[in-house]
C-alpha cells in the first residue's frame, strides 16, 4: 500500500492506547513512530502515568501527539455488553467520543472487538442511509498475477444475520473501501455462497445476487464457494457475520493446525513430517499475513468517521500502520463516498434516500 | 478404522458403477476389491458393456457381483433438479431404488452430490422421525492424542438453513455415526459458532445450545469458533449446510493455497518458498485425507438405509472403503439405533415420539 506523505497537518486520529496484547507500549510506541514519518496529529487515550515513560524513551514529534487520561480501560474478559455502564470513562470509549464530537478524524484500537463496536456504535453517527455497519478484513490469496495478491472480506461478526440490503450495503462500502484505501481500480465483488449458480443459498442470498447483478457501477463477480475465495477470484467477498467470523477464524486456524499435524503425520510417513517441519517458519509468515500487521487492521465501515480495529497481537509497526491507513481513509473522503453510493443506491431501489 | 470380517453373508450394497470422475473403472475395480476381502454383496448399477469387460480383467467373486443394467447415468454438469424427470433411469436413481425396495442393504456413488440426494429422497424413506436429512464428512484435526484425530463435521450441504430441532436431530446423528461406525466412545458434540457463549450467534443457535445442554446422554462440549474446530476439542460438529458446506471448501482450499502462496513469497522471501516447496508433497497427503479415501466418504444421516456419498475423485481402495462401511453401518442396525434416539429425544421435548 501507499501511504503519502502528503497528510493534511490537520488530520488528527484518537488512539486507545491501553488495548491490545502489548499495550501501552506497543501502542504508544506506534503512534511516536508516526509522527516521525508523517504530519498526521494522534491523540493517545489511556493512562498518563503510563503513557509518559513510554514516550519520554521514545522517538517523537511532541506537537503531533496528546495524552487524554483516564485510568479505566477494557480488559479482554470483560463482557462487552456491560461495559458501557461499569466503564463510562474506558479508553477506547473516550476514543469514540472524541470522533463523535469532531476532535478526531478517526480511532483505532486494538482491544476487546465486541465493546470497540459497541464504544463506535455508542458515539459516532452511522453513515446516512447505511443500515447496519460491518467488520472487514483482509486475507492471503493465491492471485499473484494481482497487483494486489490480498481480498477484502466482509462482514466477519459486527452481525449475525443479514438481509439482502445490507448485504448489498456491504457490498458497495467495501468496493470504496478497496479501491480508495488498498488501490484496487474496479475491484471485483462476490456473494460467498454453497454454488456458482445464481438461485443457490436460499431467498436473501439470491434476491441479493439479484441486486447486485443489476448495480451498474458494481463489478459484481458472482457467488464464490468457499474454496474459490482462497484463490483471489474476487478482490471483495460479501457475507453475513455469521458465516464471515466462522471462516476467517478457519482460515487462522489452519496454519497452526497444519505444523501440528506434523506430529500425526510422523506415524504415518516420516517424508510428511519432513516437509511440515519445513514449512513452519513459512507458517508463521503466513500468520503474521493474517494479522493484517501490513494492512493496519481491520476497518468497521459503516461509521462517518473510520474506525480500525488492529489485531490484538499488533505491534508498533501494525498500529502505526493502522494510524496511517486511518488518516488517509479520512483525507481520501472514503465514508463521504461511502453516503453518496449508498444514497444513489437507496434511490435506484426505493425511489427515495434513507434518511 | 476396524472392518470387521464378521460381515453377515446377506449384506448387499447397490453401487453406482458409472459416477465419479474414474468411473466405471475404478467403482468397478473397487467392488471387485470388497468380494475379494469381505463376503459383502454388491450390486453393481450401470452400463452392462462397459461393466463387465472390467470385472473380466479383475480379481473378484463372481457370486458376491450382480450387475443391473442400464445406460442412463448422471454427469456433473447435470442440473439435479431435472435429472429425475429426463433420465429416469440413470443408475443412482436405480441403485436408490434397490434400497428402497429392500434389495439392497445401503448404496454408495461417488457421482453429482446434488442428484444423489435427490435419488435418495426419492426412493428411500426417512427415519421415523427425522425431519432433515445430513451430509456428514470427516476433517484432520491436530489432536494427536485422541484415538482417532479425525472429527465429524455435519451438515455440509444437503440444507441451506436449520431449526434448533433439525440441528438437535443433526447432534444425534452424528453421535450415533460416530461411535458406532468411527468406533469413538461417548463422542464429544460441538456447535460451530462465532464465540464460546451460550447466547453467541442469534436465536437458532441460542435454542439448540439450551436443548443440547439438557440431553443427558449427549456429551456436549458447547459453542466451538473456526480456529478451535480444527484443534479437535470436539468429535462432532454440528453447523447448517450453509456454514458447514462453506467452511468444508475452505478447509479443502487451504492446501493447494499454501503452496501457490509459494509463489508470491519467493517475491518476499525466499525462505519462505522453500519450506513451502519442502511441504508440496505433505499438501498431497493432507489432500488425500480430505478426500476421505481412509473414511469411505461422506453419509447422507436420517435416510432408513444407509446412503454414502465417495468423492468424486475416488478410486478402487476408497470405493472398496465406502462399500465396507455402508456394510458395516447396515450391520450395526445404525439407522435403527438413531431411529430410537431421535424417539427419545421427540418423546422428551414434545411429550409424544414424531410419526
């Protein structure tokens, strides 16, 4: 991806920097690596005492950083749904806050995912006209010949079920997404689906199949089968939360799964075992890809402000990434593109604009 | 897996000799196999001219080997929807029929899934009290430990979306398949969803939890994610066709993935590509388990007769696998056995066993 150089000075995105697997270190020590490489502002919400130290041995740009404090922040266990009302003043809350009231561009997190879309859902407006917001998140395909070898899939758990509006809502904000923010020129989209044939998954996959066909600015591609989706036939898969979360956690999974098969294998032929062995260090590349560390995260469209979820396991250079990947979604006007598609879509289908 | 010699002299499999991407060669090679082996009976479904000229040049017992003739057959491309009004008399729907009219003891066919199903549904009576039927496959896990690190995941296509008590129904199923056909005692039951809580995944899902948990004797383990479906904590996984049929496509995906993956590495790193090459023919192997050769395919559940389905790129040992347990299940009164518990279970929940 490219990341310009040419940030507006007054780009400013709202940091939680006590959520994560490394934070705060890994976290602040990501925002200060971004000052160094760009003009974008960050404010780091969490706790001064701890963000201080953190900073005073590390390389920044003062006048581009702000500490927000609060002590309280969410914690992995915590039980999203509660967290609302026993932490008012959690950091990735207060986050939220600062882009509802215009302070900040856009927030990124790498904290519990459940109370960081409930925290964005509590304090940021929906884009108009979108129904439901969605997770997205990139994965490896076998598509070399792309310029771009990683597809976008959406949505993996900001939702359970979805209708076909909002599957095709998803659609549309994931082709701006795409193509403004990873680069990709008409990005190809398609229905994750259990057949190629357009009257397969039953009534809200094909009525969605159906309306995706007839969008003219929409290069819709089809269904795709779950094998088809590793091999890079689409650049954007659409489905509901259900099935996204359920695949991508396979996805994660099998890397792992594959070095421990190894030890099975050993029983069965040493030859196997040899060549897993082999592969492991690949393995973990290959992991390190999921994280989406080069990404800089996984985006909740659907807000009008950019909202990022980072991996939990992200270090410095992912949350810098993600920083990055945040300012430039904002400069690039991505979720006003994102009304005006919905809204010329809306149109086309209801005669009238959802307000 | 243990094929028991014990096979009553009056087991007979119906075999559909032209599905399959090697057929009739390999299916018929593969009967030939179990006469050979076992005393099972089979009944060979297909084009008589095309049959015996393999059977003529392959070791068999000619008195365990009946062939019923006809040159109708479905192909891949066929739609399935109309294959039972054009070609009435292709040799699944035939072979289906033998078991249905109680000739044949359970059949096998590695041809158009689709089509299968509905010969099936065509011809063979359900379980009393069954309301769906499901496709069941075996997947690797990466639990070494267990006796068989194999797990049970269902259903994989043969429904789109499902009530809690199909779902239920599903549980049963696969409990009784595997432990009386994959020899797993007291089998551990999953139910696929996008976290470990009771409530995660909507209302279907939220309903079959709170029934499974109340079965006294199902060994439920609760809500399994993605990634830990592949660690083997469950022996069972319970999913609609929708989810299951996605999730068993990406899994299969994974492996000629990784090592086109190689490719874009070498880009990157050239480590990287050589322990991928290193793999390239693990990735074989682990394809050929997903091929369920070892397994003898996948069984359509609920159906009074038992109905495999062999991949379609099965040959001679995994046809011959298939065969030997349709016998085996017949033997074990299976379908009787999960007859009874689906009565228990209707009689327990709805106060009368469903009829």
């Amino acid at each position: 991806m490219n990341y310009s150089e040419s940030n507006q000075p007054h780009t400013v995105i709202a940091v939680d920097a006590m959520g994560g697997d490394f934070a705060p270190d890994e976290i602040v020590m990501g925002a200060a690596r971004v000052t160094m490489e760009t003009s974008i502002n960050t404010i780091l919400v969490g706790d001064k005492a701890k963000i201080t130290p953190i900073l005073d041995k590390t390389e920044h740009r003062s006048n581009q950083i702000e500490i927000v404090h609060t002590d309280q922040y969410i914690v992995n266990e915590d039980v999203p749904k509660i967290i609302l009302s026993e932490k008012p003043r959690a950091s990735m809350l207060i986050a939220a806050e600062l882009c509802g009231s215009g302070r900040a561009n856009g927030m990124v997190s790498a904290g519990n995912t459940g109370a960081y879309i409930l925290s964005a859902a509590k304090n940021i407006p929906r884009i108009e006209g979108v129904r439901k917001t969605a997770i997205a998140t990139v994965y490896p395909t076998r598509n070399e010949k792309k310029r771009d070898p990683f597809a976008l899939l959406l949505d993996i758990g900001a939702n359970i079920h979805c209708t076909a509006e909002e599957l095709v809502q998803f659609a549309i904000m994931g082709k701006i997404y795409a193509s403004d923010v990873k680069g990709v020129k008409a990005p190809t989209i398609a229905l994750l689906n259990i057949g190629k044939e357009s009257h397969k998954g039953g009534e809200i996959l094909t009525q969605t199949y159906e309306i995706l066909s007839s969008l003219k600015n929409l290069n819709f591609a089809g269904n795709i089968e779950g094998n088809d989706m590793l091999k890079g036939l689409a650049d954007i898969v659409v489905t509901e939360g259900y099935v996204g979360n359920i695949v991508m956690k396979t996805i994660e999974g099998i890397a792992e799964t594959l070095s421990h098969l190894g030890r099975y294998a050993f029983k069965r032929r040493f030859v196997w075992m040899l060549g897993l062995m082999a592969l492991s260090s690949g393995i973990k590349q290959l992991k390190q890809i999921t994280d989406y560390s080069e990404y800089g995260g996984a985006p909740l469209l659907g807000f009008r402000e950019i909202v990022i979820k980072a991996h939990g396991r992200s270090r410095a250079k992912a949350i810098a990434n993600a920083i990055k990947v945040a300012a430039k979604t904002h400069r690039d006007n991505v979720c006003e593109k994102m009304a005006r598609e919905i809204a010329q879509y809306e149109q086309q289908f209801h005669g009238d604009p959802v307000v």
